[in-house]
C-alpha cells in the first residue's frame, strides 16, 4: 500500500471517529437510519432494509454524486467509510 493510500486511510479511519462522537455507535445509528427508511418506505418494501442495506444505499447516493466530479475528495472519503461501517454492521 503507497503512503498515499495509508494517509487517506488514517483520514477515513479519523472521520469516523469524529462522527462517532457525533452520532453515537456505528451499529446504533444506522439501525436508527433502517428504523426511519423502513417507516417512510412502508408497504413500498418486501422485506425491510437492514443497516447494511443502508450502508449500500449511502455508497450509492456518494457514487452518483461521483457522475458528476469523479475527483470529489470527500465523496470518496465518505465510500470508504460507509465501506468500513459496512462491514461493522453485517
């Protein structure tokens, strides 16, 4: 892995640190976020979303804001995380 590499590593690795202080527990919040889109979406679902569904989703959101400036620093950043959530909440 290049020093590059490591240095936005420790930046996502920092940010999620900052948001955690903010939100509270990784699990906790995006089970908030599950909680909320399965009672906005309903009867629109077949099965309810989970917090990794969630986490899915926000990667989603990131990689369209991408289309439009692929070079989005904090775009990125936020992939990386939701990826580093993801794998805390599967």
């Amino acid at each position: 892995m290049t020093d590059r590499s490591k240095a936005f590593l420790s930046v996502v690795d920092a940010t999620l640190d900052t948001r955690g202080e903010a939100y509270g527990s990784m699990q906790e919040n995006f089970q908030r976020m599950a909680d909320m889109a399965n009672a906005y979406l309903g009867p629109k679902l077949k099965h309810p979303l989970s917090p990794a569904d969630c986490c899915g989703i926000m990667v989603a959101f990131k990689l369209a804001r991408l289309a439009n400036d692929a070079a989005h620093a904090d775009s990125i950043l936020d992939i990386a995380g939701y990826a580093a959530i993801w794998n805390e909440v599967t």
